[in-house]
C-alpha cells in the first residue's frame, strides 16, 4: 500500500465532520456560501453591473415587444376612421407609424445589446465558478477523495457552474421578460377595457401560481435524476480509466453489463421526473388554450355591445397571442429553474462542506533548516473502536535514513501519512524540522517533503513537464540531470518527441518502471529535506532497481530519509531500521544489531520469499 492510495478498511467507517460544528474553512480556500441561494448572489454580486445593464436592456426589449400591439391598434384606428382611401391616409398616420417603427427598431437593439452582454459574460461567469470551486475542493482532506469519483466530483463542478448561469440567465431571461410582459400587457387592455385586463389578471396569477407550485413539487424529482445522472458519469469515467485492466481480463462484456445494470438504474428516477414534467406540459397548453378563448369571447362580448372598437378588439387578441407565446413554456422553465438550481445545490452541499484539515491562523510558512521528525505520545485511528497507534514517541535525527518493516496492517503506512499529514492524529505532537506540524502551513510542509510513491501518477502533460513539477523554476539543464540521476534520461530520449513527448492519462503510456524513474526525477529536482521512499522501487526489474538504488543513494545524501520496503535487502543498508507491528515499534536498531537480537525482525528476514515479505504472519 502506498501512503497516497492506501485506504484501510476503517476509513471507510470513519465519521465525516460534524455538521453541527463550526463550519471549519481552510484559509486559502474562497469564501463561497455554503447555501445554494447565497452561492448564486455571491457571483451574481461579482459582476453586478453588468447584470444591471442586460436586466435594463432586458425591461426595454420586453417593453417594445408588448407595445407592438398598441401601435398597431393605433395604426388600425387611423385606417377604420378615415374618410376615403388614398395615400394621403399615412401623413395622418405618421405618429403611430413611427412609434411602431421605434418600437420596431428597440426591440432588435435592446434585444441583441442584451445578447451581446450575455455572450460577453458567460464563459467568464462559468470560468470564475469552476475557479472558484476547483481553489475550495483543493483544499479538501484526503479522507473526503476517497468516498468519491474523482470523475463524478469534475462532474459536479462543470455541472455546478453551469447550473449557476443557467439560473441567473432563466431570471434574466425568462422570468423577468414575462413579468415585464404581464405588467405592460394589463396595462394596455386596462385602456381597452377594465375587464380585459381583469381576465388576464386573474389568468395571470393563477399560471404562475399554479406552475410554481407544480415545478416547486418537482423539484426533488429533478433532483434525484441529476444525481443518478452524476452517479452514472462517475461510474463511467471510473470504468474508461480502467478499461486496460477489463481488457487483460476479458472483462468488457462484463464492464457493458455492469454499465447497463447503471443505466437501469437511472432511468427509474428519470423517468418519474420526466413523467411529471408532462403533466405540467399539459397544465401549460390548457391554460394557453383558456386565455385564447377568454380573450376572444370578452373581446367580441365587449364589442357587440360597443364598448370598444376594432383596434382595441385587434390589440387584446394580437397582447393575447403575445402572452400566450411568452408564457406557454412557463412551467418548463419553473422546472428547469428548479433543475438548474438542484445542480447548484448538488454541487454546493457536496463540495462546500468543512474542511477536515486546515491550517492554523498563526500557521507560518517557512523553509525548515533540517529534516529531524519526532512523534511525541501521538495516538491516532481511523475510526473510534481501531486504534492504530497508542502513545506513540519516536524520534528521527536529521540526516538520518530510516527504513520501516512490518506486515500488511502493522503502521507503517500511517505513521508516513502522518507524517504527510494526510491526517490529523486526535492527540499527541508531531515536529519536523523542530516546528510543530499544526504551526506549519500545508505547503510548507510540502515543500519539505519529497514523496516517491509504489505507485505514481503523471499529469497527462510532457515528460519535461512532469519531471519540472518538482521545481517549477529549474531549467531544461537541470531537468535533464535530474532525469539522468534517475536513469530516465535514455529511455526519454527514445520517444518519438523526446522530454516533449505526452505521457497519456496518468501516465498510461509508459510502463511501470518508466513512470517510476520519472517520479525519482522529479523529487530529485524538488531536493528537499525529507525523502520518504514508499516501495519506490517495487515496479523496477532487479538491474534498474540496482542502477537506480545509486541514484537514490545520492538523492538522500544529507536528507532525512524514510524507506517503506517488503524486500529487506533494499533496506538493510540503512543507519536504522524501525519494526512495526499492530501499530507499535517492537524493535529499533541497525540491521545487525536487530539480526543479533534474534527477536521480530529475525524472524522477519527469515520468513521473506525471494526477498520479499509474506503479507501476514500466515
């Protein structure tokens, strides 16, 4: 096991923080709300004016799109009451004309303004919310990765910023327009007839109402099937991420299956969201149907008994048709308000939780002057009932290089992620390079720390890139020597585009060996005071595990040097050896003075097979 992939059965029972503690926010974290309402107004906040600007722009073509009917009502009023028929009829119709040529005109310039303004600012809205999530899930614990897809967490946080822009574009666009249009529209039927806009008044709080609460009951619904929709994302790039494993075990057919399982699962609350969200179709075209009809009846009741004219008759029909047209998808758009708005809230209440581990607010960042680590009376489990270690004291000098030995289960893993602070231990100290571990900050005991792990992942980027991530700012020279030290430089230059050759997605297209001699360069280049060493050699044939044990021997040369390892030999060189076992170091000592003891590490060398140690006792 490694001490960045290991997950031990108690992990997995372990209580997640309190949600009734104090909401703990690591400082380098963005302060996003953790309320899906709030997190929305915080980046509406962000680029208030510009929101103003589209919602004006927005008031002004919604406007001008209802006003059409009232200069066109105008308009027929100058034709029905002229006295003959002959072009001299427009001078008289010149008002109305040019106020339907404005209203024209505004509607395709407020319109598109509006469009221009929302083109402009959407992929930098989108941007600053993926940022945003992206700097606060960094910051979560390695507890919190590991009970999720790391596919099904992009997912959220693609489907969180788009769910954020939706929302505001649905009120912007959507919503806001139609109020503009109810509001004008009762307007001008009142100077029609006060009865008019009485019908659409009622007709128009009842819609709303009604489709509110019809899109308000299928919130939760639209909820679950974007959920199932995340689960079964997550379950697919997990499934394409190890599609070279399905193949060495002819698995694919079973991969298919088990994708189909998936999908059949999904489809039930799919299929119960989409089947509720035709009753609101259906809602939505006899409320349309009802307002047509209604206009249509009180407009000619109205102007049978005189009461008004044919332009006002032409205009409740033309406002009524405009309604309709505006209003119709009404509903829908609630629902995909409410969907939208269950993304966002998917997204904020999975990632805008605690953080299980921050930095204290006096946390200093500073560069350690040695590599000496010390435990003092730590005790710490996974979880409350399984202990690991009790009260344990151990103290490493600087320069000194430790190997760890013990089987499967027996510490040694979690004393590096301790170490690593992958986790908090629940009491005791820790001190590296004399600072207390909580009073460093994480990146600066990071920076102190070089990890070469069994098994180690490549960013999908060039081999230069990889190795540089060790020192940002060391240049192709040193790259190249680092890469050299690790014997990499060879098989590097092989590749069709030497060190700028890709590496594929964690490294797929290098072998086991190549990836690891690309980690050993890397912390090579980082040259840091601690070298921790987790099975770093494990996936190395014997004669480049022998040619690379050289270069490890200079990369710790005058560090702190920690050395997980099953194969004995590759240990018994060190200054010290620490014995772990059941989460206690039973012995402490060279590796002949622990042979000469003839106690736990006697027994260890010799119960190892090919120079390896059996997983367990049995």
């Amino acid at each position: 096991m490694t001490a960045i992939t290991q997950q031990a059965p108690a992990l997995l029972a372990a209580e997640s923080v309190d949600a009734n503690a104090t909401f703990q926010r690591a400082p380098a974290a963005p302060n996003l709300p953790a309320k899906p309402t709030k997190f929305i107004g915080y980046f509406l906040a962000q680029n208030r004016w510009w929101y103003i600007s589209i919602l004006l722009l927005e008031t002004a073509h919604a406007s001008c799109g209802i006003a059409v009917p009232y200069a066109i009502a105008e308009i027929i009023r100058g034709v029905t009451t002229a006295s003959e028929q002959s072009l001299s009829l427009i001078e008289n119709l010149k008002a109305p004309l040019w106020l339907f040529l404005g209203l024209s005109i505004g509607e395709v310039l407020f319109g598109r303004s509006a469009g221009t303004l929302q083109m402009w600012l959407q992929p930098v809205q989108r941007q600053d919310v993926t940022r945003a999530l992206y700097a606060y899930l960094q910051c979560h614990s390695f507890r919190y990765f590991s009970s999720d897809y790391a596919g099904a967490l992009a997912h959220r946080i693609s489907e969180t910023s788009m769910g954020v822009l939706q929302t505001i574009w649905a009120i912007l666009f959507d919503f806001w327009p139609i109020a503009i249009i109810l509001s004008v529209s009762i307007g001008l039927l009142y100077t029609a007839h006060p009865t008019l806009a009485l019908f659409v008044s009622i007709w128009s709080f009842f819609f709303i109402l009604i489709s509110y609460q019809m899109a308000k009951r299928c919130r939760p619904y639209a909820h679950k099937a974007s959920s199932a929709r995340s689960e079964t994302n997550g379950i697919l790039v997990d499934s394409v991420s190890n599609l070279s494993t399905a193949r060495f075990f002819a698995r694919f057919g079973f991969e298919r299956q088990y994708l189909n399982a998936r999908f059949e699962k999904e489809l039930k609350p799919i299929r119960v969201a989409n089947n509720y969200s035709e009753r609101v179709r259906w809602f939505q075209f006899v409320s349309a149907a009802v307002l047509k009809v209604g206009i249509l009846y009180f407009s000619l009741t109205l102007w049978g008994q005189g009461k008004i004219g044919v332009p006002e008759f032409v205009m409740a029909l033309s406002v009524s048709l405009l309604i309709i047209n505006e209003a119709r998808n009404l509903s829908r758009r609630f629902l995909d308000f409410f969907e939208y708005l269950g993304n966002v809230s998917n997204g904020v209440n999975t990632i805008i939780v605690p953080h299980e581990l921050v930095d204290a607010s006096d946390a200093v960042d500073v560069k350690l002057n040695h590599g000496e680590i010390e435990f003092r009376n730590v005790s710490f489990s996974y979880a409350k009932d399984k202990p690991v270690f009790d009260n344990l004291s151990i103290k490493i000098p600087a320069g000194q290089r430790v190997g760890l030995v013990g089987y499967s289960g027996s510490g040694k893993t979690t004393f590096i992620n301790l170490i690593l602070r992958t986790y908090d231990a629940q009491s005791g100290e820790i001190f590296i390079g004399g600072h207390h571990i909580r009073q460093l900050t994480q990146d600066a005991l990071h920076t102190q720390i070089g990890l070469i792990p069994q098994d180690p992942t490549l960013f999908h980027r060039s081999l230069i890139e990889n190795i540089r991530y060790g020192h940002l700012q060391a240049s192709d020279d040193e790259v190249i020597e680092a890469a050299r030290k690790a014997h990499a430089h060879d098989f590097i230059t092989t590749q069709g585009e030497g060190y700028q050759s890709l590496v594929g997605e964690r490294g797929v297209k290098l072998s086991g060996g190549q990836r690891q001699r690309i980690a050993i360069a890397r912390v090579i280049l980082k040259n840091a005071p601690i070298l921790i060493l987790d099975e770093a050699t494990s996936s190395l044939d014997s004669i480049t595990e022998e040619s690379i044990q050289v270069s490890l021997e200079t990369a710790m040369q005058d560090k702190t040097a920690i050395v997980i390892a099953h194969r004995l030999s590759t240990i018994a060189h060190l200054d010290r050896i620490l014995v772990f076992d059941a989460g206690r170091i039973v012995e402490d000592g060279t590796h002949e003075a622990l042979l000469q003891l003839k106690g736990t590490y006697y027994q260890l060398w010799g119960r190892q097979t090919g120079g390896f140690l059996p997983e367990n006792y049995e």
